[in-house]
C-alpha cells in the first residue's frame, strides 16, 4: 500500500542552516498495517509524513502508493489517496461551518462538484449514525459550528472526516499530543476502531512511547533520518518501554536523552 524506496531531504542547502531531514529513508507497508513512528526531536517523522503528503519534493528516491507512482505529483493531486489528521485540532475541520456541512465536504472530497450543494435526508441520516459511533453526543448537534466544539471533539470529528472515503493511507501526525490524557486516551480508542473496522493502513506518529507499543501492529523508531528499528509481531505484543529503550541503545549506540518522549 505504501513504497518509500531510498528518499533524501535536505533543508537550506549550502547555508549555515543546512539540515539533513531524510537520509536513505525506505519503508514499506503492507495493505493493512497500522504502523505507530517515534523518535525524538528533529529525527525526521514529521518530514516523513509531508514528503509523503507532498508538502515539498524530496531530493531523491521514490513513493508509491497503493500502485501510483506520487514522487512528482503535487500534494492536492495525491489527496486523493490520503487521509490526515494533525497535531492542531484547529486543522482539518473549517471552523465557522456546521458539523454537517464539514461532514458533506470531507464525502465529496474528489468528487466532481455541481451547484447541488445541498444536504440531503439521507446524508443527514447517515451523518448521525456515523457521529453516534464517536459516544461524544456529536450525533445531536449536526447544526451546531464546529468552532464551537472542544478539542477532543474536533479532533474526533476531523479523524472521521480523513476516513469517510476510506483513503489508501491514513496519516495520524501526533493527533492527540494536544489533548488531555483522558481525552487523549479516547481519541485513540475510536482511531483503532476506525481504522480496524474499515480494514484501513495507517502510520501514526508519536512522542509517546507506550502509546507506540499499545497501538498499531507495528512500531518503527527514526533517528537522524532514517529507520534504526523496527519491531513487529509476537515481539511488539510483548515489547515494554524498558525494553523499547534498551533497543533504541543498542541501534543509536547511546541512551535515549528526550525528555519529551521519556516523559510521554
């Protein structure tokens, strides 16, 4: 579902500032994978996820996804293929319009558009259902301006908007970084139902490494640009962070010193 072969990044090339973001990276992910990404500040996680987005070109190498060669595309031409959700739970959702009218946005998102704006019956019907399975009382309020939703809410709302039209690839870019634990714990319950219920394949990117451990069926760790591991299987089922940090020891050849992932 997704082919990243041997990509390169650099920032401010040839000035003072001049960053190596990606170096070689490549992973591949099989359709249905729920693949959770950590590593610390400035290991290339985010950068990962806008070169597969297409925020910027990448200097080299390749993406496929789902059998589409996307490397030259712009991003409004790969949106097509992709869902996402960001850290801001002021993205995603257009604030000063009704919690339907952003649902009818995100369902005919690469559709052909006429004059017919309108909302019909049935969609409100099907609106109501698919808020109902979120338990936050959004089912009720379908009228009501997202503005005017807390940011656990939002969040949720903008999670099933990225996965109305099942995307060939979710990007989950640290959605719940900005919530309260609680709040937090919840927004994560209702991505692993989505995401299993529609069969989806995911990358979530993550500061939090039981987080990391706890979801997804796999679990990749980026230092510098590039994978030093990647851990899967019976041996992610049973993975602890002690155990997560002793590995990261070994492959980065020195202890973890985040304090934001250490602390998460």
């Amino acid at each position: 579902m997704l082919k990243i072969d041997n990509i390169y990044k650099t920032f401010n090339i040839g000035t003072i500032n001049e960053k190596h973001a990606l170096n070689g990276l490549s992973l591949h992910l099989q359709p249905g994978d729920f693949v959770t990404v950590i590593g610390g500040n400035g290991a290339g996680k985010s950068t990962m996820l806008n070169a597969i987005s297409g925020v910027w070109p990448i200097d080299s190498g390749s993406i496929v996804i789902n059998g589409n060669d996307v490397t030259a595309l712009p991003e409004y031409k790969r949106a097509i293929h992709l869902g996402r959700v960001f850290q801001d739970p002021m993205l995603g959702s257009a604030a000063n319009m009704q919690i339907q009218e952003n649902l009818a946005l995100a369902l005919r998102r690469g559709k052909k558009r006429t004059l017919r704006w309108g909302i019909t019956a049935q969609e409100r019907e099907q609106y109501h259902d698919l808020l109902k399975t979120l338990d936050l009382g959004l089912e009720d309020r379908l009228t009501s301006k997202v503005g005017l939703l807390s940011g656990g809410q939002r969040q949720a709302l903008t999670l099933l908007m990225a996965t109305l039209t099942k995307p060939d690839l979710l990007l989950l870019d640290e959605h719940t970084a900005a919530l309260d634990p609680k709040t937090a714990a919840k927004v994560l319950e209702i991505s692993d139902r989505i995401i299993a219920e529609n069969k989806l394949t995911a990358l979530m990117v993550t500061h939090n490494m039981h987080d990391a451990i706890t979801h997804g069926n796999r679990l990749i760790m980026l230092k510098d640009g590039r994978i030093i591991l990647d851990i899967a299987g019976e041996e992610k089922k049973h993975l602890t962070v002690e155990d997560l940090l002793a590995k990261f020891a070994i492959a980065a050849g020195e202890e973890m010193a985040n304090d934001r992932m250490l602390l998460g």
